[in-house]
C-alpha cells in the first residue's frame, strides 16, 4: 500500500520522489511484518496464560512466575543479519532469522522447564523447530537457559501464516544471572577482562548448584 507524501517536505530534504517512494513501502512492508510478529507473541503468550490458569486452580502450586516478551530492536536485526552474512531486507528477516519474536517464561524449578516446554510443544498447532538446551549444555561464560524455536499459525483477514518465535524458559535464578550479566557486558566503558568472565562463570556455578538445591528441597517435600 503506498502512502501519500508530502511533495513540499520531500523537496525540502531534498529526496526525489521516486526513492521517497520506495523507502515509505518499504517502511510499510517493515511495520506490517513486525506487526505479524506481535501477533504471534500474542498467540504464544495466550496458551501460556491458559496454561498458568489451569495449572493455579488444578494443582496446588502454578510452576509459571513470570512471562516476558519483547520484540527485537531495527538495529539488533540489521546487525545479526550483517553478522550472518544475510541481505538486509524486510524479506530476508522471516527468510532468516528465528528471534525477531521473543517470549522468556521464568519458572521456580528446574522441572518446570521441561514441564512447561513439554505442555507447549505438545499442543498440536505448534510446530517444534529447534531446541537449544542450554541447562543439560551451559555455554562457557555460565549462561543456562532452555530456548525453543516454535512455529505457531496466526490468522489474519486474508490468510494464515505461520510465524516463528523463539521461546526461553528458565528460572528466577537464572533470570537473575542472565539479567546481570546483560547489563555489565553492555556496559560499554568498561572492557570485558579475563577477571569479569571468571567472576560471572563463578556467580552462574553458585547459582546453578543452588537452583539444583532448591529442587532437592522441592523433591523431599513432593512439591515437584
Ligand atoms: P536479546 O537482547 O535477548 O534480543 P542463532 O539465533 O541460533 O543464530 P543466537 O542468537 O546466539 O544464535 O541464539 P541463542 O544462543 O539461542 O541465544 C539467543 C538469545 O539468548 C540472546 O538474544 C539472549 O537473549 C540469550 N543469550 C544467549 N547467550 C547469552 C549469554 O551469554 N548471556 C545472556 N545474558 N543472554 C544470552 P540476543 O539477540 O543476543 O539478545
């Protein structure tokens, strides 16, 4: 759909007509693709808030603290498809990329991750594409998480289209890890040294034996 501009504005800063016309379809093409993203954030969330519900009046404890969402920045996306060697177009960002549409669920327990992976993937309009499990396999720096990649049907006026997400389970002390280290490697005037990485990886260690403990706890006590 074109969008009518405005001839005076484009003299002004001095863009022809013509590529002012192809940056507005294109700008438009972006907007509808990240709106369809959305949308399938929203679907995912859904069956993950019925999931709570049901899980809060059937058992005697809901597994699910918290679910997070966030769609990922024009920036971010530029960069990881210039890091992946991929085109930077609006088509190339459904052609490539599996994280434009994030979800992160944040459980009490350990179990509970696979618990909630399990209740989602089975569910017969989601389609498993990939699991990363990054709690059986912690990457080097510490990080422990469980991603999935779901594929989930959208319908739109005119169509259904099948949309990727990618979905992160983990638990309140992994979130806690996460989210710190986050921030200190972003924190752009200070230089990521050998020292900080140890003490990261050291932090994550006490964490994930402390996550393991709890877990104990919750076995004794038949919580889990
Ligand atoms: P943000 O801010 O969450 O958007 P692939 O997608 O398979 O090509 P990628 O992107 O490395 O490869 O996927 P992976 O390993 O599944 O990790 C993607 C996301 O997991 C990251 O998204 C982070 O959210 C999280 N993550 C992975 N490793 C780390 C880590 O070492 N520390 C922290 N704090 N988070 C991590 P983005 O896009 O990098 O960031």
């Amino acid at each position: 759909m074109e969008r009518e501009l405005n001839k005076a504005v484009l003299a002004h800063i001095n863009i022809p007509e013509d590529s002012a016309h192809i940056f507005a379809e294109k700008a438009h093409q972006f907007e509808e693709i990240m709106m369809m993203y959305q949308c399938a954030i929203q679907e995912v969330t859904t069956k993950l808030e019925v999931l709570s519900r049901e899980m809060s009046v059937r058992n005697n404890r809901n597994p699910i603290e918290t679910i997070k969402y966030r769609i990922k920045k024009p920036q971010s996306i530029a960069e990881k498809l210039v890091r992946n060697g991929c085109e930077v177009t609006v088509e190339s960002i459904s052609q490539n990329l599996n994280d434009v549409a994030g979800v992160r669920v944040i459980c009490s327990f350990i179990d509970d991750i696979y618990t909630i992976a399990k209740m989602l993937t089975s569910q017969d309009d989601i389609h498993l594409v990939q699991v990363k499990d990054y709690i059986k396999k912690p990457k080097k720096n510490g990080y422990r998480s469980y991603h999935m990649i779901i594929e989930i049907p959208v319908f739109f006026s005119d169509r259904k289209k099948h949309m990727r997400v990618e979905v992160q389970i983990r638990t309140m002390a992994m979130d806690f890890w996460a989210s710190l280290e986050h921030q200190v490697r972003y924190k752009k005037d200070i230089p990521d040294s050998a020292e900080m990485s140890e003490h990261l990886k050291k932090c994550a260690d006490v964490i994930a034996e402390t996550d393991a403990e709890m877990q104990n706890i919750a076995h004794k006590i038949n919580l889990v």
